[in-house]
C-alpha cells in the first residue's frame, strides 16, 4: 500500500473531515434544480475511521472492503489495490406535492427530493474516498431503503470500495474528482481489458405522475383491444427525461459512452400512479484511442447443468 | 457443584465425532468441488464445528437515553469472542488447524444478543497437527484462490455499534413537514454507529496484523424504538501477504456457448 507521491491536486489541508473539492457537487444537468450544498451537512463523525487505514510513520495501514475474493483478485490483475471501504448515507424526509388526478406531469419537488439525496449520499462517499487519496471507486451500490420512519422519510445510501493504481498514475476524471462505477470487480477488470477507463456513475432520475383515466375514456375501451396513448406517452416521456438527464451528465464528465445501464421503475410509497423512473450507469471513455486489441475470448461448452 | 458440572459441560460439550480421531471419515458441508479445490493446495476438511453464545445486555439499556448502547456493543464482542473460542477448541480437538466458510448467525433483542458460528475446520493434509491458524467466512473455494495467489487469512474481524438517536423538538417537527430536507439527527446517529462499528472491525484487523479486511458484509438500519435506535454490524476475514509478492491468477476470457435455458410455463399462458 504505497500511498506516497500521489500526483493529485488534493490540498492537504489538514484533517477536515470532509475532503471535498471546492468545486462542490456535481455540477447539474440542464435542469434548473436548486440543490442544496453539501460541504455542511457532513456528520461530524464522518471519516473518523478512515485515519486507520492510512499508513503512517508508527502505524501499519490496511484495507477494508466488500469485494469478494474474486473481485479483489481481479482488482489486483487490473493493476489497483484496494484502499478502504467507503459510504456515504442520508436519512431523508421527502416532501409533499400534489398531483392533479387527470393530468401526467413530472413532479419537480420529488424529483428534486429524489436527486438531492442521492447526491447527498454519493458525495459524502466521494469525500471519503477523496481522503483516502483514492483514484476510484468501484463497485458502487446505491440503495433507498424504507423502515419504520413513516412513508416519506427514507435511507439514501452509497457504498462501495475506494481503489488506488497501483502504477502512481492519476485515474481521476476531469473534475478532479475519483471516479465512481458501479461495476462489479469483474466487469471492472473485463472494462480495462478493453482499453477503458471509468469515468463516474451517471445518473437520471423523474418523477412523474401518471393521469387517471377518465370515465368516458374507460367505459369506450371497455371490451377493446387497444392502445391507452395516456398512459403509453406518460410512461415514454418520463422514461426519456430520466434517461436524457443521465446522457447529460455523462456528456459533462467527457464520456465516449455508458455501460451497464440500467433503468428502475419504482413507486417508492407514492401509490399506484405516481413512478420514479432512474436510470444508471457508468460512464466511460477509451482511453487508448482505439488502438488496444481486445483479446478474442475462447469459447467453451459447459457440461455442468 | 451441580451447576458447575453443568458450566464444565457447556465450556467443553462431548462430541462423538471429535473424541476419536478418524482420518477415513470427516464431516464437512463442503461440495466435492471445494473439498478438491482444499487438496489442490495440499488441505483437507477435518470437522464441522460450532461456536454459540448468548450475552445478556442489562434491562433499561435502551431506555431513557441517546447516544450508543455500550453495554450491547459489548454484549457483541463479547458474545462473538466466546463463540469464536469455542470454535477454536472444537477445531483443536477434531486436529483442525483453520475454519472456514463460517457463517455467521446474529440475534439482536432487547434483553440479549446471541451469536451463532458454524464452520468446517480443515487440516494440511498428510501432516501432523500445526496448531490452530485462523478463523474465516469466506468460502473453501475463495480460500483456495486466495492462498493460490499468495493471501492468507488470519481471523474474522468484527464490529457493531447501537446508537440511539435523540427525539426531534415539536418545532423541528414542524419545520420538516412537507419538506425536502435530511434529517440530521437520525443521519448523525447512523453515522455514529457505522464510524463505530467499522473502527472496531479495523482495530481486530490491526491487532492481527492483517493487511487487508476483504469481504466485508454490514447489515445496518434502525431496529425498534420507532426507528431511532441505529445498528451497524460489519463482518469481514483479517487477511495477510503470506507469499513475498501478490502472485497474479492471470484470467482467461472464456464465451460459453451454452444457451440459457428457457423454462416454458404452461401456467404463463392460460393465464393462471
């Protein structure tokens, strides 16, 4: 774990537990979404654990992390060392809006709810692995998680493990910022084969409020096959929104591409017509300008099962 | 003199399996993969072996007060330590010198917290005893791959903290109602109890003299109380640089051509 000589810009001023760039979060997409900052809500127990594992003169660092064997192995085959188990969480109260029964509309105040605390969570993780000193972060899970708070009060949370090159070479993004995947250690090693590089988690997020039926339209579709073009367009508008706000982000990091999409449709406890569409993925751009030969795979039959 | 027969009986329970040393016949819930995966790298499983323990956490712990739970914190590790121990001693009579795939068993209540370990001690095969090594969760094949590459474990490395959260003032209450806003106390409790729990892990990892703690799984979130009482629970393997270097597995990229089997449901289509 040689962590001298990192070639980041990170000022190292002192034991601020929150080793935020003075950039601030992430910058927004197109949206107009007012977010609050982040540099202030940071638990003040925040870290502590982190001066551990950090190798100092008289004290043997270590890693912690909830890679599995494997992945660990294959992060090491990747050419990186593991250097801390890091998360970020925010328990959060999600606000009221009222929805008109026969109109679909994005609700901006969930919305807005939905992205601030995710933010909250990913930065706060962000700011730990940036004490670490770390390039990335990898295998990233981000979790919204209800318990007996009540409907509207919910556990944001983002985990993941803190990585470091170990050839000294700076993996970070252009925001400075370690990047964050949410590629599992596996599909982390199969990316590099291939000449990539991850840039950070991309994420789009509406919420979106889908129009009841009126009675007229119900009693004339009664008995019909057909298309119900309310509920189809609110379901493809909403789908574009969240997945265009998560382009926009990548096109922000300077991403040739993202993989390992994946689009959640979720109700949260908003009832029957009201659906968080978020999309998720990692942003990546090619790092060898196209000259790297991906080996061919060789093929097998398996005979188990 | 009864209860102390009965404490002698708890401290070293008989076991029909482990009285007698049998090399022909060992007990394990491993696969036959795993078990030959364990001679690849000169092992073999020796016993299944269990360690349980209940610790009492005093009444009224919970009650009345905010900030973390000592006595459960406590309750844990050292409910843990004495499960690991009596793991440690089935291991050591049944000629084991490690354990792994341990899993691990945790019951969280109000008047106690009870740890269960159940594991597979295994032996270097054709050898004598060599003393008891290591404790592990992680599975006879990930032990196998780990020590192929240089690794080896060295114990499990725990920690847990409970942390109850302070009530929120009428006038906070009211100020956060239909807003979108974080509530600080319960995050800063959770924070407390995560900063907790993951210090005491890490410090049974540097008393090991581990380098690394892999594998690491948490189970956290409120239990009880409405919510305000924070648990954070981290278990993980100790591991170690055995080899001089970290020796590469070198991967090969392989395409299956097996086609995903399809299971057609008759049910699916009748619409039952």
């Amino acid at each position: 774990m040689t962590s001298s000589a990192k070639p980041s810009s990170e000022s190292p001023s002192g034991e601020s537990p929150s080793g935020e760039s003075p950039s601030g979060g992430k910058p927004s997409s197109a949206e107009e979404r007012d977010r609050t900052p982040i540099d202030e809500g940071l638990p003040p127990d925040a870290g502590r654990r982190l001066a551990e594992l950090e190798d100092r003169p008289g004290h043997k660092g270590m890693f912690t992390s909830d890679l599995s064997v494997n992945e660990f192995l294959l992060i090491k085959e990747a050419g990186f060392h593991p250097l801390g188990f890091v998360m970020g969480s925010s328990i959060y109260h999600i606000g009221i809006q009222t929805r008109r029964w026969s109109q679909s509309q994005e609700l901006a105040k969930l919305t807005e709810a939905m992205y601030n605390a995710r933010e909250l969570a990913m930065n706060r993780m962000d700011a730990e692995a940036t004490e670490l000193g770390a390039d990335g972060v990898v295998g990233v899970r981000l979790d919204v998680n209800y318990y007996e708070w009540g409907s509207d009060t919910a556990e944001f949370i983002a985990l993941g493990t803190a990585v470091k090159a170990e050839d000294n070479n700076s993996y970070r993004n252009k925001e400075g910022k370690p990047f964050t995947s949410d590629l599992s250690g596996q599909d982390f090693w199969t990316l590099m084969q291939t000449g990539h590089v991850p840039l950070g988690l991309v994420m789009g997020t509406c919420v979106y409020h889908i129009a009841h039926r009126g009675l007229g339209q119900t009693l004339r579709t009664t008995g019909q096959n057909v298309e119900l073009p309310n509920f189809t367009q609110a379901l493809y508008e909403a789908r574009e929104l969240a997945m265009t706000r998560m382009q926009d982000e990548a096109n922000q990091l300077g991403a040739s591409g993202i993989v390992g999409v994946r689009l959640e449709e979720k109700s949260h406890m908003w009832g029957d017509h009201t659906i968080e569409f978020l999309s998720l993925g990692t942003a990546v751009a090619d790092a060898s300008d196209g000259q790297h030969t991906i080996p061919q795979p060789r093929t097998i039959i398996s005979l188990d099962g | 003199m009864d209860a102390k027969k009965a404490v002698d009986a708890l401290s070293a329970p008989p076991r029909p399996t482990a009285t007698h040393h049998n090399p022909a016949g060992t007990t394990s819930d491993l696969s036959v993969d795993e078990v030959l995966l364990l001679h690849s790298i000169g092992w073999e499983p020796a016993d299944m072996v269990f360690g349980v323990a209940w610790w009492s956490v005093p009444w009224g712990s919970w009650q009345w007060r905010t900030g973390e739970i000592v006595e459960a914190s406590n309750a844990f590790a050292g409910a843990m330590e004495e499960a690991a121990g009596q793991l440690r001693a089935e291991c050591a009579r049944a000629g084991g010198s490690g354990v792994v795939g341990v899993k691990v068993d945790l019951r969280v209540r109000a008047q106690h917290i009870d740890v269960s370990l159940t594991g597979t001690a295994i032996r270097r095969t054709g050898k004598k005893p060599t003393g008891f090594e290591f404790i592990s969760d992680l599975s006879a094949r990930d032990f196998a791959v780990l020590t192929r590459s240089g690794w080896t474990p060295l114990g499990l490395a725990t920690g847990a903290s409970f942390v109850i959260a302070p009530r929120r003032t009428a006038k906070q209450w009211a100020a956060q109602q239909g807003q979108n806003v974080e509530l600080p106390h319960l995050t800063e409790a959770l924070y407390q109890a995560r900063e907790g729990a993951m210090a005491r892990m890490q410090q049974a990892g540097i008393s090991m003299h581990a380098q690394g703690i892999v594998d690491v799984k948490m189970d956290e979130g409120p239990m009880g109380a409405g919510g305000r009482v924070m648990q954070f629970v981290a278990v993980g393997t100790a591991v170690k640089l055995a080899a001089s270097e970290h020796q590469m597995i070198r991967p090969e990229m392989v395409v299956t051509l097996n086609d995903p089997v399809v299971l057609f449901e008759a049910a699916s289509v009748r619409g039952g």
